[in-house]
C-alpha cells in the first residue's frame, strides 16, 4: 500500500511532467487547462480540462489536413512521452522497476 505522502507526490509528479511537458504557444494548455485535482489524501486526478482547450487533442495528433501541406506537427506525441516519462519518475519514486511485456 502506498502512503498518502507518497500518492500525493505521485499525483503532483504526473501533474509536473504534464504541465513541463505541454505545448506552449499562448499557456493556455499548460498553466490553465492541465489539472491536478485531489478531493482526499488517497484519490486524485489529473487531466485537461476540454472546456479551457478543447483542442488539446490536436497537439499530440498527426496534422493530416491538407492546411498544413505536409507538415509534420512538432508536438506529435508530446501527451505520449510525458506519460512515459512520468511512469518511469514514479517507479524511481517508489523504488519499483519497470518491466516490457
């Protein structure tokens, strides 16, 4: 089992890489809509709020339209790579090791 200081500096790690990690042209989707909510000591989430950027999802997709020329989006799995690097941060955190399947 995991100490509520332990859930609480998992949840504000997630929370960091997220907002460190996020594309950053007008900080609306780091400092605004990225949330770390924690109603007790042991439940928490973090997510983006859609209703602040409900274009969140279009920074961590391909640009597929021709608007963009074949462009590549240079925030392409920004979302992806922050989640993996948080899981690796709170394996360090706990002492845990991480194994492929």
């Amino acid at each position: 089992m995991i100490s509520d200081e332990d859930f609480a500096s998992v949840c504000e790690l997630v929370y960091e890489e997220l907002v460190n990690s996020a594309p950053f042209d007008t900080g609306n989707l780091a400092l605004n809509a990225i949330t770390l909510n924690m109603p007790s000591s042991n439940k928490g989430a973090v997510y983006v709020n859609r209703q602040i950027a409900p274009y969140m999802p279009y920074t961590n997709e391909p640009w597929l339209s021709p608007w963009w020329r074949g462009a590549k989006n240079p925030n392409e799995a920004w979302w992806n790579t922050a989640c993996e690097n948080a899981i690796k941060n709170i394996a360090d955190l706990l002492g845990g090791e991480l194994k492929k399947l």
